[in-house]
C-alpha cells in the first residue's frame, strides 16, 4: 500500500499548478481533521470564513472511518476521504482552501493541500505549525517577518511570522495559487492569532465535536 501511494504522490505532483492569484479573496475555507483513536474514524471538519467582514459564514462536519495507516509523508491519503466528504456539504463557493498542514513543502511536494487542490481543481494552500522538510534562516522577530523554507536547494515554502515574538506559521502553495498569493491570503486571515481564523476555527470545531461525542 505505502508504494502505490507513493506513486501516485509522484504522478499527481505533475498536475499541481504553482502560479495564479485571487484578485479580491472574500470567501477562505479552512478545513481541520480530528481522529477518534477508540473508535478508528476520523472528524472532518470546514468554517468558511469572510475576509473583510471577519466573520464565519458556513461550518460544516463530518464523520468517516479512517481506512489508511498513519504513515508520515502519506497522511494525506488517511484525511483526504473525510475532507472530500464535508467539502460536498458545503453551500457557499470559497475562494481559496487553506489546511492545517504542507502542500509543496513535502518530501514529493505533494502535501494535503497539493493533494486536495488537485482534486477539487480549486485554488489551495497549506499553513503548517511546523516543518515537515526544509530549513529557515534570517527570519525576524517583528510581525510579518519571513523568510524561504528550502529543501535540495528549492524553496518549497516560506516561515512567516504571523505575531511579533512568537514561532512562525509555514506556508506552502497547494494548487492553482503562486506562494507570493499564499502569503498574502495568510496575512489576509490572520487576527490577533498565531494560526489564521480558517483553520484556527475548523481546528475548534472539529475539537469540540470530538468533545461533545
């Protein structure tokens, strides 16, 4: 199992499109997975957020039981059933997915946000906690800071620093978006948050759910 998704990682990477930009962004989805180790399924979960009006338009939840491994490099193929499925349930037209993870930041550049852009065709990126490959240097201590993530010699993403003093944010092209775009979209969703409002709320949400089951 592990080697045919590997290679399907490496013939889809071939379809990711790095380039392209949303004009006036107002509708982001940020979407967050929660797993219920006891009961082997997994808690999807999407909060459509509204850009200049800072508020959340639409949430959506969903339950699936997890039918692959935990296997680092390949989670996306764990989560990605469960994200299709909320991503069905939505009502409202997003601009733009945002996920709790990597996109071209991977060891294949083929992360959750690569691999769920490519299959909704849609514009998307990762904003990631923490890094998965590459390395950062010269990354400033004020708001807004940055700095290129770069693995073998490419830049795979960028370490923002979305709060002065604290650890910085990695963002990482997904599909149909350039990382210039990425980071502009991060900047956009950010209020007085490390992580920006999209998946900061879907993270609560599915956490909540997972509480109250």
């Amino acid at each position: 199992m592990p080697r045919r998704a590997v290679r399907i990682q490496r013939d889809l990477a071939r379809r990711v499109i790095r380039t392209g930009r949303i004009p006036s962004p107002t509708l982001i989805a940020g979407a967050d997975l929660a797993f219920v180790a006891e009961s082997e399924e997994c808690i999807a979960g999407v909060v459509v957020w509204h850009v200049t009006e800072r508020r959340i338009v639409e949430e959506r939840v969903v339950r699936r039981p997890t039918r692959f491994p935990y296997i680092p490099g390949l989670l996306s193929f764990r989560e990605a059933p469960a994200l299709a499925a909320v991503f069905r349930k939505l009502r409202s037209e997003p601009d733009a997915f945002m996920f709790d993870g990597q996109g071209y930041a991977h060891p294949r550049r083929f992360g959750l946000a690569c691999h769920m852009g490519v299959l909704l065709d849609r514009p998307a990126f990762g904003c990631a906690k923490s890094v998965l490959v590459g390395d950062f240097d010269l990354l400033g201590k004020a708001q807004w800071s940055t700095a290129p993530l770069i693995h073998d010699g490419e830049q795979v993403g960028m370490a923002v620093r979305t709060r002065a003093g604290v650890k910085p944010v990695f963002v990482s092209v997904g599909h149909r978006m350039s990382l210039r775009s990425a980071v502009a979209l991060t900047r956009m969703c950010t209020t007085r948050y490390r992580i920006p409002e999209p998946t900061r709320l879907a993270d609560a949400l599915v956490a909540r759910v997972k509480r109250d089951t």
